[in-house]
C-alpha cells in the first residue's frame, strides 16, 4: 500500500518556486528520504504534507486521507519533527513526555503505554528527571525523536533528525528510525547529509531547486548513474 501519494504538488513564495509540480510516492513500512542542497524545496515539502502550511496547488493523500479536506484527520495518524524543534526548557524530560503522552493517549493504560515506550527511545538514563535546559543538543534531538515516535505514528515526518549531532548520537538515531519501521511506523524524512540517506533509507528522491531530480534505492540509483555514493549521484544529476 502508498502511505504518501504526492502528484503534482507546487508552493510559491512571490516570485519563487520552492516546490515546482514534484511526483513521488512512499510505500507503507518504508524509509523514503529527501535529499538535496539548503534551498532545494525539502521543508517546504515536509511542512506541507504536516498540514503545516498550505500548498499552492496539487494533490497529496496520506493513507487515503486527501490533504486540505482531511486534516484533522491526517493530524491524528502523523507525527512531524522540525529541524528547529525546541522542548519546553522548563520542564523535566519526563515531565516533557508525560505532557506530550497526554494529548495522544485515549486511557490510562494507553498513556503509561506510551511514556514508557518515550523513555525507551530517549534512553537518557537517571538525566530523563533533570530539566530540559540542562541537556546537551544530543539528549534534546533524542528526547524530541522520543516525542515524535512514541505513541507509534502511521507516518512519522522527520526534518533533518539528525542535524548538528555528533557521530554517536546520530548512530543512536538512525537506529532508533529504523527499529520504529520494524514496529510498524512508516517514515519520510529529509536531509542534506546523503550519504546519511543512503544508510539509512530504502528509496531517496534527489530534489533541487523545486524539482524532483530522480528516485529509486540508493544502489539502483548509484548504479545508473556508476558513482561510489549518493553525493556523486547528485553531482551528476545537476550538471
């Protein structure tokens, strides 16, 4: 089954065209990336398809739902974690996650279910009861990839997840991205560090400035155009 239909989706901001008509499908129980240079159109695709802003035009269907008529309902099977995502400074990490548990659990045992998947993900140990102020960029992105997955979204939308992380902490991620597909979490996501996505996903769509360059698995993809990795593929493609 297509988790995401997008067809010929576009956005302008005045006289640019951030997404320009791009096509691209994700498969349920895959990891479906976005790649491309700052600028290319990958947030505004991913905030587009988070309800978060609207698009100029096209369509888009996300398990069915069509976006712009089915919203409320969309917001209820995704989840969306921007580049920029802050947690509340004031809070303790588990206090963050009993807070965010709270709006996606529908019982007790439902709620207990998931603060304790939450703290499964942040791993952050004794320090999950010291205030959020404290933590290092590392302990906030794995605290907010807690909130994200842990009430087990159809469709997780991850924007750039591992940004600004050390080599560690962006191992710790990428396989806690990939256990989550295992449990049943479907998973776009966008970077411009490709050769983290072609670690880390099945199918990669190459986008620049607007347009949708090229898709397919990162070896099908390194073997058309005969490059060692997905940055070659992409020098490639754009000259």
């Amino acid at each position: 089954m297509e988790a995401v239909i997008v067809r010929n989706l576009t956005k302008r901001y005045g006289e640019v065209n951030a997404i320009d008509g791009i096509n691209f499908e994700v498969n349920e129980g895959e990891i479906f990336g976005l790649i491309g240079p700052n600028g290319a159109g990958k947030t505004t695709t991913l905030r587009i398809l988070s309800t978060i802003i609207k698009k100029d035009s096209g369509t888009v269907r996300i398990f069915d739902y069509e976006l712009g008529k089915d919203d409320e309902h969309i917001r209820s099977i995704i989840s969306y974690l921007p580049e920029e995502a802050g947690a509340y400074k004031s809070l303790t990490g588990i206090g963050y996650l009993q807070f965010m548990a709270g709006f996606y659990a529908k019982s007790k045992k439902d709620f207990d279910e998931i603060l304790e998947r939450g703290i499964e993900i942040a791993s952050l140990g004794e320090r999950i009861k010291d205030k959020v102020s404290t933590y290092s960029k590392g302990m906030t992105r794995k605290l907010l990839l807690a909130r994200a997955l842990m009430h087990l979204p159809k469709l997780a939308i991850l924007d750039e997840p591992t940004s600004g992380l050390d080599v560690v902490n962006s191992v710790e991620i990428r396989n806690m991205i990939k256990d989550f597909v295992k449990r049943g979490v479907t998973v776009l996501l966008s970077s411009h560090n490709m050769l983290e996505v072609e670690f880390l996903s099945d199918r990669v769509a190459l986008i620049d400035k607007g347009h949708i360059l090229d898709i397919g698995t990162p070896e099908a993809l390194k073997s058309k155009y005969n490059a060692r990795n997905l940055e070659e593929v992409f020098m490639g493609e754009v000259q």
